[in-house]
C-alpha cells in the first residue's frame, strides 16, 4: 500500500497531538496527582504509536511504546511523578517533535537514535529515576554515527563508478575514546583517502566533522581505483585510530530503481559538500511536495461561504435578464444587490483565513518554564486573550518576535528571586502575554513585573556605540531613549547571555512587525516592569485604503493608519533643521513630499498655495503626507510585488484597480 496519499494528514494530526502532549505534560508538572491529566498524556502516546506503526516509522513507535509502559506504571501507582520524569518525558516530546518535522521535510524520522531517551525511560521503570544514575549509564556513545544511507543521486555516481571499474567502499573510522583533537584526525584521514581516490559522502556531514560535533566514529564512502588492503594499511597507520572497517559496495547493492545513469557523467566531482548540496535540494524538493499551508475550518462557515456563492449565481443570472429587459431599475437592483453579496463573501472569506493566536502562544508555556529552570527563576506565565483570530499569514510570522520579546523579559526583565524580594515583590515573578482585537486591528502585550528598562543606561550605551553623542543623549526623553532599543545591534547586556540581553534582537523584532505593516510600542516603569506592545492588521490580503494622485500616478495609503486630511497654505510650512513642519492642532506636524520622496514627476505640490495633507500615524508619531488630489476611500486586494522587486523603499505592494491599472501602496512606517 502506498502510504504516502497518508503523509500530510499524519504530519497534520502528529503535530496536533504533539502540542496537546506539550500542554499536558505542562498541567502533570503542576499537579502531578491528576488523573485526567495522566489518562491524556497515556490516550496521545498510545495515538502517535499506532500512527506511526502505521506509516512505518519505527522510532516514534519504539519511543512512545516505552513512554506508554512508564506512564501506565504512573496510572497504577507503582511510580510516583518525579522532576526527572517529567523532564525525560519532555526530552521525549522534543525527539517526537524532531521526527515529524523530519518527516515533513523529506519524508523520513531522520538519523537520531532514540536509544538514550529509551534508556533513561527504562531506568525509571526499574527504580533508578534519578539524573545521575541515567547520565552515568550512558557514558558510551549511544548514536551511530556509522549509519549511511544512498540517496539517488548517491546511487547514480556509485553504479557508474563501478560500470567504469573503480572500487567504492564505506569506511567506518572509530577514534580512541581519549582523542583530543577529533576534527584534526579526521582531517588526515581525508587528506590520506584523497591520496587513493574521492569521497563522496560523509556521515555526519563534513561541517559536523569539522566542528568536532561527532562522538568518537564517523563513516565516508569512498571511490578508487586501488584495493582495499592498500587503503586499510594507511588509515591504521594515523595515531588513535582504534579501529577501521571496511565494505565494498558492489553493483547489487545499489538500488538503480529510479537512477539514470546517462546523467550521470564521467567527469563528475565527487566532493562532499557538493553531494551534501543535492542532498539539500532534494530535502527543499520533497519538503515543498508533502507539506502545504492548510487551515482548519469550522463547517458553519463552509456553509456560509456555500450560500453565498449560489446567491452569486442567481445574481449572475438575474443580470443577464437586466441586459435584455434594459430597465434602469432593474439594474439599479441588482448591481446593489451584488455589492452586499461581494461584502459578505469578503467577510466570509476573511474568517476562513482567520486562525486563533491560540496556535502561537501554546508554545510558549514551556519555553518560560525550560528558561525559568535554566535560569533559576519562578516565574508566572498569566495568558489571555488565545481566542483572538488573525490571518493565517500573520500568524506565520509573529512567532519570531513574541519569541525575542519573552526571552528578553524573562533573562534581563524579570529579577532573581533574592533581588524581587529584597524590594518587596513576591519571589515568583510575572509575565503576562495578552491579545486582543481592537477595531481593524489586533494588539499583542507583552508584559512583565520586573526591573524595567534602566533608561539611564540605555543612553550611555548608545553615547559608547558612537549611535549619538552626549549632547544628544543628554536632550533625549523618555520615549526617544526607548527607541535607541531597536537601533540594530544595540543591545544593554553587559555580558553576551546565550539567552538574550534585554535590547538584544529588538531590531528584529521591529522589521519584522513593520514588514506586517504593524508596529511596536514599548511602556516602561523602573523598578515596576515593562510592557511591549504590537499592534498588528486583522488581515494582509484586502484593506481599506485611501487612494491619492500625485502627478498622473495613483497610490493606495492604507485607512488603518490615517488620522485625518486637511488642507494647509504653502505658506505656513517652516524648515526646522532641515526638516519642513507646519503648525497642526498646536502641534508641530512633520510634511513629508511624497512626489519627491517616490520621485513622481508632474505634481502640482510645489505650485499649489493650498495643499491636502493626509496625516498619518505611526504609535504616537504623526507626519502628514502632501498629495495632489484624492480620489476616495476603496477597499483594494493587496499583491505583492514579486521577489524582483521585493524590498523596494517606501512601497509595501500594489493593487490592481477596476479599470485595470496597477496603483502601489504605500508603506507609511519606512516613511515617519
């Protein structure tokens, strides 16, 4: 039978089940006593075996058949819940986690061994649930690392190696367990093979080997002329080598199922890394064909869309009745009527695409409790808000930066224990990740009760980074000290964390919600605690927008992110340090000349005495933008501009208007 028709629906429910195991065994860590919790945990290890017995996955069966022995052991009482279990049990989700997403890459689990987390969970089983016992008994490599496969392309080289007559062996090398320089060994060993002949792969790959991230064995395949006893007499000969074995491939063993050997050409270049790069295109090849986008939608908004889409067929039909009747009215009707069923087909489309945050922040509990661990700190995750619904798309992207805002909050945020109650706080710091939607948008908070950002500090940082001068930090409010966090590479550790240091990847954070056309806002309080805040569109793929003129070109300003449009005389705009301003509600307004700034020739802007300014906003800064004309208000489909054009300063994408001509949106954060 052929399983892979299966593949997607098992990566699918695996991942599903995996990220119920995570907040189960988060809930046991809490109250270990639970029975339901544990009757959860045992019903998803006894689903994944029988998935992946199914699909022939080996090691995940293995694993969670072992799993089930231990947790069914908990559920009758003959071991209790210890630290050490429910760690292993995490190390256990992590190998599962690991196997599915190497699954969905080129449909294998890959080349871990589970055998050490079998081990440990075996130790348990006979009693010896204690981290030394478990470390102690598994000294020796557990990983073979001798282990080679072929691949096909592998397999065309090796047959027409041998068609021409060369030899081709694997060669598993075994250094001495006391071996202080394994990569340098292994560098003779490839300098004396190459002598004889080529490699053609590596087990691990070439880069592991270099970086010495191998236990004490590693294999290659080799292609020569000579024999093996030559080759054998060399390689035993290099000091702390223990052992050398040799197997000669020959052309029965090579599987030429689906291998041409007519591409494959005499003078090909058996160098690894270039292997390693076929290998690579290959696992891009399979991951793009097995895995796709998918969403999971509620049936009641199937049904919506369902009806919507007849009624659209009845209004077809109904207009091609108008056409020979000719009646103006009837016309009238119907085209009214299709607008309101093209505005609810929106909105339903729209839902479809909607996908609770829930989904990004269920992964996050047992980032804060691993960190919370390694860093010696009880901490509170509080999260609210799961329920709230984004676009798929956005929902892609924002768990990258929630990540590095988290991180940060809980490493140089929140304080250590002795240090909160030394200033009266309880020891068990709190951080609280929050949504929640708020007109067109949705607002992300990330908030904890730590020491807050040392602004003081923040300033002497950027006078020491060369980002401003004295004179410059000295003039800086508060606000203006706290964008000095997102300056790229800036960062207020004192010390490199491999954690993260507070300011540490917040450059990133913000290109990254600003490439979402979000932005990021940040409230801090010394000694209290600060809070993050995203602000983020419901949705990347339809807006409202404002569409402008300048000169004979038209552009799309997003509604979201306008305050209003008024008009100003030429006459009023002032030059402030090179920057022209106007007087604005009694505040001073930045103007920013759009013809100039996107180069747009024709534009009446620098003759006109009376100019239409729209304002926009970015947090709480505000610029107005001088266009020539407006058009109104329409709701456009946003396209992207291809990666030709990707990354094109100041356009965010375009839309294709009704009569066909493309206009281009503005991206309004690169420009205030």
């Amino acid at each position: 039978m052929d399983m892979n028709q299966y593949l997607e629906i098992f990566i699918e429910e695996s991942q599903e089940h995996l990220q119920s195991l995570n907040q189960s065994l988060l809930g046991l860590e809490t109250n270990p006593k639970d029975m339901k919790i544990l009757n959860e945990i045992f019903r998803v290890a006894h689903t994944i075996k029988g998935m992946a017995g199914t699909m022939g996955y080996s090691k995940m069966t293995n694993l969670t058949h072992q799993m089930e022995n231990v947790l069914d052991d908990l559920r009758n009482g003959k071991i209790d819940v210890s630290t050490f279990m429910i760690d292993v049990l995490f190390e256990c989700l992590d190998f599962l986690e690991n196997s599915v997403n190497h699954i969905a890459g080129n449909g294998t689990e890959g080349n871990a061994s589970a055998d050490e987390i079998i081990t440990k969970l075996n130790n348990i089983l006979k009693g010896k649930a204690t981290q030394e016992v478990a470390v102690t008994e598994l000294k020796a490599p557990v990983i073979d690392q001798g282990i080679m496969k072929f691949n096909q392309y592998d397999n065309g080289v090796v047959a027409k190696a041998i068609e021409q007559g060369f030899n081709v062996f694997k060669v598993k090398i075994l250094l001495d367990s006391g071996c202080m320089l394994k990569a340098a060994r292994a560098f003779i060993v490839f300098q004396t093979v190459e002598r004889y002949g080529e490699i053609i792969k590596a087990v691990p790959k070439v880069e592991d080997i270099e970086d010495e991230n191998f236990e004490n064995e590693f294999s290659i395949a080799i292609i020569s002329l000579e024999n093996e006893a030559v080759i054998r007499k060399e390689l035993e000969s290099i000091s702390e080598i223990t052992q050398v074995v040799f197997e000669k491939i020959e052309i029965a063993d090579v599987d030429l199922s689906e291998t041409n050997l007519e591409n494959v050409t005499e003078a090909e270049s058996f160098d690894p890394s270039q292997n390693e790069e076929k290998e690579a295109t290959e696992d891009s090849h399979n991951k793009k064909s097995k895995t796709g986008k998918t969403v999971r939608v509620d049936i009641d908004r199937l049904d919506n869309l369902m009806n919507l889409v007849s009624e659209l067929i009845i209004i077809k039909t109904r207009l091609e009745g108008v056409g020979t009747d000719n009646t103006n009215q009837d016309m009238g009707e119907a085209v009214e009527y299709l607008e309101r069923i093209t505005t609810n087909l929106h909105d339903a489309v729209m839902k479809v695409r909607m996908v609770p945050i829930e989904r990004v922040f269920n992964r996050f509990p047992r980032m804060v409790r691993d960190l919370s661990k390694e860093l010696n700190k009880d901490i509170d995750l509080i999260m609210s808000g799961e329920e709230t619904e984004l676009d798929r798309t956005v929902i892609d992207e924002i768990g990258d930066p929630l990540i590095h805002l988290i991180r940060n909050s809980i490493d140089h945020g929140i304080e250590d224990m002795g240090e909160r109650v030394k200033r009266g706080k309880s020891s068990t710091g709190n951080l609280y990740l929050r949504a929640y939607q708020d007109g067109n948008s949705v607002v992300i908070e990330v908030e904890d009760d730590g020491n807050g950002i040392d602004l003081s500090k923040v300033r002497k940082k950027a006078v020491e980074k060369g980002i401003i001068n004295k004179l410059e930090a000295d003039s800086l409010d508060e606000k203006s000290s706290v964008e000095l966090l997102f300056k790229p590479g800036f960062s207020t550790a004192d010390k490199v964390s491999d954690i993260s240091g507070r300011g540490v990847g917040l450059d990133v954070v913000k290109t990254k919600i600003e490439s979402l056309n979000g932005i990021v806002e940040v409230e801090t309080v010394s000694g209290k605690g600060s809070k993050f805040i995203i602000r983020l569109p419901l949705t990347l793929a339809i807006i409202q927008a404002l569409m402008v003129t300048i000169g004979n070109e038209k552009y799309a300003i997003p509604l979201n992110v306008i305050r209003d449009i008024t008009t100003i005389d030429a006459e009023t705009i002032r030059n402030i340090h090179g920057q022209e301003v106007v007087l604005n509600r009694n505040n001073v307004l930045p103007i920013i000349r759009l013809n100039r700034v996107l180069d747009v020739e024709g534009s009446m802007t620098e003759e006109q005495k009376e100019m239409t300014i729209v304002v926009v906003k970015k947090g709480e800064k505000h610029a107005g933008f001088i266009v020539d004309n407006l058009i109104g208000q329409q709701e456009i489909v946003i396209k992207t501009l291809g990666k030709y054009l990707s990354g094109i300063r100041y356009i965010a994408g375009a839309t294709i208007l009704g009569d066909g001509q493309v206009a281009l949106i503005i991206d309004t954060n690169s420009l205030i």
